[in-house]
C-alpha cells in the first residue's frame, strides 16, 4: 500500500507541474505578445504637419478685439498639439506684409498656395467670428495650401460667456480634424520622373542624344509676349539634363525633335496691390522626319504678385517645367525604338 501511495503521490506531482509549466508557458508568450504589440505601437510616428494660423475675421465691430484673440489663442492651444509643427509667427507676419495681403477669414485658393509657398505651411487656419441671436459662433477654415482642399469646424456659446474657453474646444476639433484629415490636406509626392535629378541621372552617360527646338508662342492677357517664359523654361530644362538644344529661327541646323506649342495668362483676381493670374500651357512633340508626335501635354499653373505681368510669366513658367519634366521620358522611350534620333 506505502508504494501505491508513493506512486499517486509521484504521479500527482508530474501532473501539477505539467499544469503549471502550462500556465507559465501561456503567461509568457502573452508577455511576449504585450511587448512585441507595444514595440510596434511604439514604431508607429504620427505624421507631422506644417500648420499657419491666419488671422480671423470679425462680423461686427463689437467682436474687432475678438478675432485676433481667437487667432492668437488658436495658435497657442495648437502649439502643444502632437504632430503640428507651427509657423513662427513672425515668419508668418512677415509673409503676409510682403505679400501686401489684407488676410481675413476668407482665404482665395491661389492665395492660399502663395502663402503655402513662402513660409513652407501645408496647412492653413483661418476663420469667422459673428454672433447671432445673442449666440457667439467660432468658425474654423482648415485649408490644404496645396491641394485647396478645405475641412470646417464649429464651435457655438452663449455671447456671454468666455470666448477663450470656446477657442480651446475648436482648437481641440481642430487638431482632431488634422489627424484625421491630414493626408487628404497634403498633396501626394508622385513616384514617376519627377525631379531634374532623377532625369539627369537617368540620361548619364548617354551619347547622340537628340537635337531639339522649341518654339511656343506666348500671349498674357491677348497681348503677344517678346521673350515667352514657357519657351525659356522648357529650354533650359531640357539643357539642364544634356538636351543638345538649337534656335528655329536662327540655326541652319535641322533638329531632331521639335517641340511647339502656346502659352497664355490671364488675370485673375485683385486683393490690394496683388494681382494673381492662371495660365495654360500646351505643347505638342513631334519627330521632324517622320512627322510622328511623341507627346502632347497640357498644364495650368497660378501664381500671385504685385506686378501682373510678373504674375503670368511665373504661372506659366512653373506650368512649363512640369511638362518638360514630363515629356522627357517619353522622348527617352522613343530614343530606345528609333535610329533616326542620331546627329550627324
């Protein structure tokens, strides 16, 4: 009987530290699992937004000392908020006095982008302040300065009460709407050919590259251009990138390749002494000997200045350099399936 016993006794301690080794074993890989989850929330970075807040605009000259309130306070909560890096606010004043621009809550498009431009914001704040019916509104504009893509947020209160304590709920929306909607504020980067380098370094080394003329005809506001921007720019990026490049209308040379189109601008809208214009670019590339075309692109472009002539050249000069980052590709292609592209 002593060895019976002795025997369960054995039997009942192999099976206690089997159970245990079970539940060690489980509570172990659930550690395991805690920390590799943790370790992987850890690697997630939020995404962070250059973000402006412009000056609100005020309904009423009882609420003129509210709306700078409201924008410096905006600026403030915002500043503490994980991933929004703010624009100094000097910079910012600096832009706008530059740009000579009476800001208030309604912000143009192309006004957004030049502003976008200058101080690196890809985010702007803006917005109203009005009362209604004994009720103060705080309204926010969240403008994507590059895709004009624009998100709203509200706050209401008794006109009564502190209008500091409604600016921190709104700045609290705000930064919500942000997170959530920041990717769709942002323009997306493009994986194609889209820098001077990438080309430069895609046509390294290569011999007997094309002779190419362009010739674009360029008018602003009806008014024929002398020395057209959209001409100029597509030349010098073609030559920046090893493009062999002649004169239509002075070389005797016959080009390869010819490149012919027509730009124009138009003015678009005043505020103050600035004057915006849109422009539109269409080109057309084609290989002489055998007539073929290789490309035909289209591009628009805005651009904002005191001088207005000023302001189309540069709207068309920026739609140009797109589509000759564009075309050269496709000149590339055909380069690979034709001999006729050989100088003598």
């Amino acid at each position: 009987m002593k060895l019976v016993e002795k025997m369960k006794c054995v039997v009942t301690m192999i099976l206690v530290g089997g159970v245990m080794l079970v539940f060690s074993t489980s509570s172990f890989a659930q550690e395991v699992v805690k920390e590799s989850e943790g370790e992987s929330k850890s690697e997630v970075v939020t995404p962070s937004y250059t973000v402006a807040v412009l000056p609100f605009e005020a309904s009423g000259n009882e609420l003129k000392d509210v709306a700078p309130e409201v924008s410096l306070l905006m600026n403030t909560c915002l500043s503490g908020k994980d991933g929004i890096a703010l624009v100094e606010r000097d910079k910012l004043d600096k832009a706008i006095s530059e740009m000579e621009i009476g800001i208030s809550g309604t912000v143009d498009p192309q006004i957004a982008a030049q502003i976008g431009q200058i101080t690196g914001a890809k985010i702007l704040i803006t917005g109203r302040v009005f009362v209604v019916q004994n009720e103060l509104f705080l309204v926010a504009k969240i403008i994507g300065s590059e895709t004009s893509q624009v998100f709203a947020e509200t706050v209401s209160i008794s006109f009564k009460e502190s209008h500091a304590d409604a600016t921190k709920q709104l700045a609290q929306k705000v930064a919500r709407t942000i997170a959530a909607k920041g990717e769709t504020l942002i323009a997306k980067k493009k994986q194609t050919h889209d820098s001077l380098e990438d080309l430069k370094y895609m046509l390294e080394g290569r011999e007997n590259l094309p002779v190419i003329s362009v010739a674009i005809i360029e008018r602003h506001v009806s008014q024929l251009t002398l020395d057209p921007a959209a001409e100029t720019e597509i030349n010098m990026t073609l030559a920046s990138v090893g493009f062999p490049i002649v004169d239509p209308n002075t070389t005797v040379e016959q080009p390869d390749i010819e490149i012919t189109g027509e730009a124009f601008s138009e003015f678009g809208m005043r505020n103050g002494n600035l004057v915006s214009t849109k422009a539109r670019v269409e080109v057309k590339v084609i290989e002489r000997t055998t007539g073929k075309i290789l490309a035909v692109d289209r591009e628009t472009g805005v651009a904002v200045d005191l001088s207005e002539q000023i302001a189309g050249k540069t709207a068309i000069q920026e739609a140009a350099k797109k589509i000759a980052i564009r075309i050269i590709p496709k000149i590339v292609d055909s380069m690979e399936d034709s001999k006729v592209f050989v100088s003598e």
